[in-house]
C-alpha cells in the first residue's frame, strides 16, 4: 500500500522509499504488486522483474485504504497485504501487516490536533486487532503498542531502520563549498534536523541555544519545515533577538543532507519523543556529534554515542551542548562509538526482516 509516495518529506516516506528498493533487492521468489493512489507512480518499479503496479486514483486517504484497496486486492491472489504506514483495510480476508513508527500522540497527545488525536484513537486500535502482525521500528514503539493498544507480544516484531550509504561517505572540499554557499551555511553551527511540531521540543532547543550559540559564536542551522502547534516555538527565535544567529534552509534534499551534518559542531534532537529518529543514524554515520534525550527512541538508538540529557530542562540542554564544544576527548569518544554502533542499523537487515515478518503472517492465517 502506498498511497503516501506522493507526500512531501518525512521519515515516514524516507523509510518507505528505502525499504521497497531493498526489498525489491533481495532476490527471492516472492511477486511484488505495488498499490499506488496516484498514477503518476506508475511505471516507477515496471523494470524490475516481479513487479505488478496497480493504481486507484480514489481522492480520500480513508477511502482509498478502505474502499479502493479492497476492490484492487480482489484481483490479485496476493499472500499479504503490506502498509509501511499505519493503516490496513479493514474489510479484506487477506493477512495484512502494518508499521507503526510510533505513538506520540497516546504518550503525549497534548502535541497533536484534536482531529488527529480522534482519527488515531478511533481508527488505530481497529487496524491493529485487524493486523496478524505489526512492525515497530523500535523497542520503544513495540513496547508503546503493547501498553496502549493492548495487542498480544507475538504479534509485534521490532525491526529497526537502515541507514543510507550515501551518509557513510566524506563529502569532499567542492561538496561542502557549495554547501555552504546554496544553503548560507555559517562557519560554525550547531544543527537541528526535522519537522517542527511539539513532541521535537523546539522551544527548549532555542533556548538552551540561546545561552550557548551566539556567545561561542555558533549559529544554529535548522534544517527542516513547521508543521502544526509551533508557531509560537519558531517565533522564539525572534523574540529572544536570535534570528541574525539561525538559519532555516526548509527542507534539504537526501543528496544534499550528508555534507550538513558533515559541517555541524553537533546535532541537537533533545525530543520528548521519538520513535526510532533516522538523523540519530544519520548523524553516527557522518561522524557528527549528538546532544539527545535520555529517553524513548533517541536514548535506544544512540546508546553510548550521545551526550543523553533531560529533555524538559533547559539548563540541561545547554549543559549537553557546552560539553560537546569544550571536551575534545568526549567528541572524539561518541564519534567513534557512534560509527561503530551505526553499523548494525542497515537497510538490507530491515528489508530482510521485513520479508521474514511478512512470510510469517502469510503462514499464521494459512495454520
């Protein structure tokens, strides 16, 4: 199922352009029919052998999950019914897997829109009781779908993501001139990588920034788009006289994004939550330097490669920040924890896991 290829940015689209590429690299057996909602996708996987592409321009996302991928399913055969994303139509026989990429809004539902909170806590139960299995892209969000959507431990299987090869390459000289000079990138620079939205603690960011950057003379690049509930986070770098000290490049494409973490004094993510962040792997891939939370997904996939600080103190963050400029023994330590651990986080692991996780649930509704 993937009616979300046509939405713009995101690691959700990120992770699901990764994982079919691998999963068509595999080499198996197995036929792969691909359902898109927009027909400008056809055509896109046509060349790879065992590949079927089927389109049903049905305009709403509930209708298209609900209604039109039913009336495809119908005449395929297929196995299993696969979303990397979170939904699963509802009135098909057909075992069906889905990927839950997290819970905020359960954990910290004041961080979403109301429409939304309705929308996950009506619909996001019921596609999980429908789902033989579900793929949790961390330990943190397989332990959050058993707490909150009371689903049984059999059926949740964590599979982590991957990290492109393209951040395990040292951009050269050119690369970072003309990084600098497209994205106005200052000398030196702390970075921020994401949406903006409550659960990524934008505020604090800039307010830990703000006793740290300018008077070390760092700027803070972010790297990113607002998204909903933070007008009032992104106009704290106005009222607190900031704006000469940060630069927003809006969203930076994947060619382009190795080389800015390749410049950057550190990444700073001290989210409230995260699931299983891809900047964290990103950012152990190139070799740059980590101030994140000591909790949920961020904690779990940096381990030792971080400075871990307490994500609703300022003061902390802060803290957390200053270290990583004034202790060369300590950025020496987590780059190269950080590099070392990244090595277990790769796509070919994902997609082959995936497709065990898969095959499982074809034969738990055959049994």
């Amino acid at each position: 199922m993937l009616r979300h290829l046509g939405q713009h940015g995101g690691g959700v689209l990120v992770y699901t352009r990764s994982l079919l590429d691998h999963l068509l690299a595999q080499g198996t057996d197995h036929e792969f029919i691909l359902l898109y909602q927009d027909a400008a996708h056809l055509g896109s996987y046509a060349h790879i052998d065992r590949v079927t592409e089927r389109v049903s321009p049905h305009r709403s996302r509930l209708g298209w999950d609900q209604v039109a991928v039913p009336g495809l399913l119908r005449s395929t055969g297929a196995d299993v019914v696969f979303n990397p994303k979170y939904s699963l139509p509802l009135a098909s026989a057909i075992p069906g897997v889905f990927v839950c990429h997290g819970l905020d809004w359960y954990v910290m539902p004041e961080g979403s829109r109301w429409i939304d909170r309705l929308s996950h806590r009506l619909l996001i139960p019921r596609y999980a009781r429908k789902a033989d299995r579900i793929i949790a892209v961390s330990e943190t969000a397989r332990d959050h779908v058993l707490e909150f959507l009371k689903i049984p431990a059999e059926r949740v299987e964590t599979v982590h993501l991957g990290v492109d090869p393209r951040f395990h390459v040292t951009p050269t000289e050119e690369a970072r001139r003309a990084a600098r000079a497209r994205f106005h990138l200052p000398e030196k620079y702390f970075f921020y990588c994401g949406q903006i939205y409550p659960p990524k603690n934008f505020a604090r960011i800039v307010r830990a920034f703000a006793q740290v950057g300018p008077p070390n003379g760092y700027s803070l690049v972010v790297a990113g788009s607002h998204t909903w509930l933070s007008e009032h986070e992104v106009g704290l770098i106005d009222d607190l006289g900031l704006r000469p000290w940060v630069v927003e490049t809006g969203w930076v494409d994947r060619d382009s994004l190795p080389v800015l973490y390749d410049l950057a004094t550190a990444l700073i993510m001290p989210s409230l939550y995260e699931a299983c962040p891809s900047p964290i792997l990103e950012a152990m891939a190139m070799g740059c330097p980590i101030v994140t939370a000591d909790r949920y997904g961020t904690a779990e996939l940096a381990g030792p490669a971080a400075v871990l600080v307490d994500p609703e103190d300022v003061e902390a963050i802060a803290e957390g920040m200053t270290k990583v400029l004034a202790d060369d023994d300590l950025r020496a330590a987590i780059v190269s924890a950080g590099r070392e651990r990244v090595r277990r986080f790769t796509w070919e692991k994902a997609a082959s896991r995936t497709l065990d996780v898969l095959a499982d649930a074809a034969r738990s509704r055959a049994e």
